[in-house]
C-alpha cells in the first residue's frame, strides 16, 4: 500500500515537476497576463483585479506556477555542484512566492485623502461595504456593516437585518430613467408636476428634467446650464409672472397652487431700520412675514427661515439682469430687456421654441402630472478613457425596506423612514483608523513647459506622533514608511482656484523582506549559474582541444 503511494507521489511530483508542465503553466499564466493587461487597459484596474488578478482561476494558477518550481528542486535532489546556481534560482523564486502570499494574506491596502491644513487618520480600504445606521429618537444610533463581494459583475446578495434586505449589488452601474410611482397622498392642488425637455442651438444639445415633485431625490425644480438658469414652477404662475406690478414681487401659495402680488391685494410694503423692504400676508389664519430680498422664505419671530412654510415670496427684478427662463408645463417665460417686459410663450407640440440667447431653441418632449422622475442604476460593464473611467464609475445596491425598493449607490448617501425613526444608508469604502494623524502642509507641482500638464508632484506632510510633529516629504521613489506603514505619493485633487490636496497610497506589506531576499538569490543564482555553467563549457572545449 505504501509503495503504491509512493509511486502515484513519484509519478505526481514528475508530472509537475517536469518541463512539459512547467511550459504549459507558464504559457497559461503568460496568457492571463496578457488578458489583464488588456482588460485593465479598456475597463480599468479595479475591474482587472476583480474579474482576473484577483480571481480564484488565477490565484490558482499561481499556486501550480509554485509546486512547480517546488517539485522541479526536489526532483533534482542530492544537490549536484553544477546544480547550486540551479537550486539558488528556485530558492529565491520559492521566496518571492510565499512572500507574497504572506503580502495577499495579511497585508494592507489602501489610500489616505489629505485635503490641506485638515489633520486626518482614516484610511480607506479597497474593499466595499454598506454600512447601516439606525437613527433612534432617543439621539442614539445604532452602525451594522455588511461587506459586498469582490466581483467584478453583479451579485445576488440576498441577506436581511432587522426587516432590511439586501438583494443586489452593481460593483459598476450607470443611471437609467425612468417614471415611478408616488408612494404617500397630498392633499388636492399640491403640486406634483414633472417635465423633460430638450434645450439646443447648433453647437450644443441637451436634455433635462426638471419636478416639483416631493419624492423625486435624483432632480430638483431648478439647474442651472452654462450662463442660463431654469426654474420650474407651476403653469398658474404664468399670470403673475405677466403682470406689470410696481414691486415685482410675486408670492406663491403652494397649497392653493395659485399665486398673486401684493398689489392685487394691497398689501403694504414697508422698509425696516436697515433699509430691507418687508411685508406681511395674512392667509388661512397665519400671517407670513416675508423679507424678499433677503429670502424667498417667510421668517419667524426670531428671524429664522421656515424652510416648510406653504408660502414662498420672490422679486422678478433679480431675474432680469441675467439670462432666466422659467419653465411652466406647457409655457415659458423669460424677461426681454430690450422692451422691458416678461415674454410669456406656449411650447407647440413638435415646434421649437425660439430663445433670445445664442440661438438656443426649446422642445417639450413629456410631462407627468403625478408620477416620479428617477434614476435607477443598472449593471454595465465600465469603459476607460485617458485613465479616467467615462462609464459605470458608480457602485450601488439595492435594498427592499417594509416592501419598498430603494437603490444606494457610493455617489450620495440615502435616508430611509424606518418603524418611528429613520435610518441612513452608506456604500463606501472600509475604513481603518490610524494610530496618528497626517495632515498635508503644503503640496508642491511641477507642470511641463508651455502645458497644464503636471510633470511631478510631491507632498510635505506633518506626522503627528507621541513625541511630537515631525515633517516629512513625500515624492516619486521617496516614501514615508511609520509604524510598518509606508506612504507614497499617488495622485492630488484641486481644492480651489490655489490649493491642492494630495493622495497617498498606503500599504503594509509583511512579505516585503521575504520577496527582497527571493530576488536577491535571484540575481546571485543566475550569476552563479552563468559561471558554473561558463567553467564547464570551458573545460570541455580544452578537453576537445587536447
């Protein structure tokens, strides 16, 4: 029994160990190198690693790749003296190997984002999760952390917590639209308009939506392209927009959705100690006291905005000095300065509407009286351009809370109301807390003659320590390494018009010396081999002279 075992181990550790193998694992891993270098080329690193380096095909490939350079020594065993340099070789390859998978098994990496003059000791891992947070209404919170799977496609999760499920996550999505439905009741006349609309001239075309609706997150009533800004109101605005009133003011009752001024109703406008024009509107038993050149909202007793207040206020005048367009359903307004008036327009079905700036033309392509504008995000495969991803840069998952779908993606966190309170919803990146602070002092560019284009960059950066600030600079082939971590100079990012932020990447790296002394047998052994081999083949030759 245990020569039959024997055998099979003999006749395993040539099959491995032998040339024909060793050329095929290597023409494999050859290969897969090249699929990454490609993949990584077109879809980015982060895809890369998920879809080949960092896959069980190629971790395992890399694991034969190791027996056979293991059982390729053993078989060439007792140790021959024109061997020596062999067997150095193989000793350093076998080195580098378990180096690094000492390094894949245990080690760090990650990115530090210092912005200037801002002490920060938080890492962020390559590794996704969503972190969930109970707000209570006793000011409490309670965290739960769930990690996503390193995939590169989209994964069936199908996990639940306390009533919340996790059904799916896009490591790489984009945005679709589309129309949904609203999930409360509003009382009659709230408005819940929503619209699309295309804006273009002969250079330019670009489509938007803009809503009143509550429940639509992903868009809002006004945007602003380039010098013009748009605003969404409801078409009973028009009217007032029209009308030629002393004050120019214009006050919207949103329950009502209906508007009117202050001299339909003669209403007095007064001036404060400051010189700030103020007025109050007595409506449904409230009064609202607005100050219009100082907020659209009414104010309090103390002076504080009431954001939810069903009554807004807002001067015309502040929208003629630059390019304002006022979309209203079917209807546009605009103020024409030439004859000093508002131009109100109705939008024709399948004719353009004629703008006064640039040659810009307006086209209505839908309305929606009650439904929801939304993003949702679908699964794409991500494309990279320059070394920029252009498409699928979003990561998201999908939740299902007390029967409702809601999507989170790493763009924006998402608030969710849960049982009496709420809860919030982040996917980001894990998190590691450093021992001591790092803060960028100053960040240093190098730009090439004549261009934008940054030729080096480099960071002075001050380590906080037990024993005080030290100062550190960071630059190409110069890292700090502190307390087993080593810090080198990754990108940078604008912070304004003169200040830069700079990143780091972080690592721990605890194969690092075993991978160091693989290569260095490495490049002993060959020279070893080279000589031993150099002196043989000398001999011989003198052995043929003679």
């Amino acid at each position: 029994m245990l020569d039959k075992l024997e055998k099979k181990y003999k006749n395993l550790e040539k099959s491995i160990g032998g040339l024909k193998f060793a050329v095929l694992i290597i023409l494999t891993f050859t290969g897969l190198m090249i699929i990454g270098t490609f993949v990584e080329s077109y879809l980015g690193t982060e895809f890369a690693g998920r879809a080949v380096y960092k896959t069980l095909p190629f971790m395992g490939i890399q694991f034969f790749l190791f027996l056979s350079i293991l059982f390729a020594t053993f078989l060439r065993l007792p140790p021959k003296k024109r061997l020596y340099g062999f067997y150095v070789i193989h000793s350093g390859l076998i080195l580098i190997a378990c180096g690094s998978f000492v390094t894949f098994y245990s080690g760090l990496d990650g990115h530090i984002t210092l912005p200037p003059n801002e002490p920060t000791r938080y890492i962020e891992l390559n590794q996704d999760v969503l972190e969930i947070i109970f707000l209570k209404e006793d000011g409490k919170t309670k965290r739960v952390e769930y990690e996503l799977p390193n995939s590169a496609y989209s994964s069936s999760i199908d996990q639940e917590y306390e009533g919340i499920k996790i059904t799916d996550y896009f490591p790489f999505s984009q945005n679709r639209f589309e129309w949904g439905h609203s999930t409360r009741t509003y009382p009659p006349g709230t408005p819940l308009n929503s619209a699309k609309y295309s804006i273009y001239n002969d250079m330019v075309t670009q489509e938007f939506t803009v809503t009143l609706h509550p429940e639509a997150k992903d868009f809002k009533s006004t945007l602003t392209l380039g010098p013009l800004s748009i605003h969404y109101l409801p078409a009973p605005i028009a009217p007032c927009l029209e009308e030629k009133n002393p004050s120019s003011l214009v006050i919207w009752d949103m329950l009502k959705n209906s508007c009117f001024t202050p001299e339909s109703r003669n209403l007095k406008i007064q001036k404060s100690k400051t010189g700030n024009r103020f007025l109050v509107v007595k409506e449904r038993g409230m009064l609202f006291s607005f100050f219009p050149d100082f907020s659209p909202y009414p104010l309090d007793k103390q002076f504080n905005v009431v954001q939810s207040a069903t009554m807004k206020i807002f001067s015309k005048k502040i929208f003629q000095s630059k390019p304002n367009l006022f979309l209203l359903g079917k209807k546009a307004a605009y103020y024409d300065a030439d004859d000093e008036r508002w131009i109100i327009s109705e939008i024709k079905a399948n004719e353009a509407l004629e703008l006064p700036w640039m040659g810009f033309k307006l086209d209505l392509l839908e309305t929606r009286i009650t439904k929801v504008p939304k993003l949702v995000p679908e699964y794409t495969f991500p494309r990279q351009e320059n070394s920029k991803i252009t498409i699928g840069d979003q990561k998201a998952v999908h939740l299902v809370v007390a029967g409702k779908d809601y999507w989170v993606t790493d763009k924006a966190p998402l608030v969710i109301p849960y049982e009496n309170s709420s809860i919030k919803v982040l996917l980001r990146k894990k998190i590691l807390t450093l021992p001591f602070e790092l803060m960028l002092s100053r960040f240093k560019m190098k730009k090439n003659p004549g261009t934008n284009s940054p030729a080096s960059y480099e960071s002075f950066v001050r380590l906080f320590t037990a024993k005080g600030p030290e100062i550190h600079h960071i630059f190409m082939n110069n890292p700090l390494k502190y307390l087993g971590f080593t810090f080198y100079q990754a990108s940078y990012f604008q912070v304004d018009q003169y200040n830069y932020g700079s990143v780091l990447s972080v690592n721990i790296d605890q194969g690092r010396w075993l991978k160091y002394l693989g290569s260095l047998l490495l490049v002993f052994g060959a020279i070893w081999h080279y000589f031993i081999n150099r002196k043989r083949f000398n001999f011989k030759k003198g052995e043929d002279l003679l």
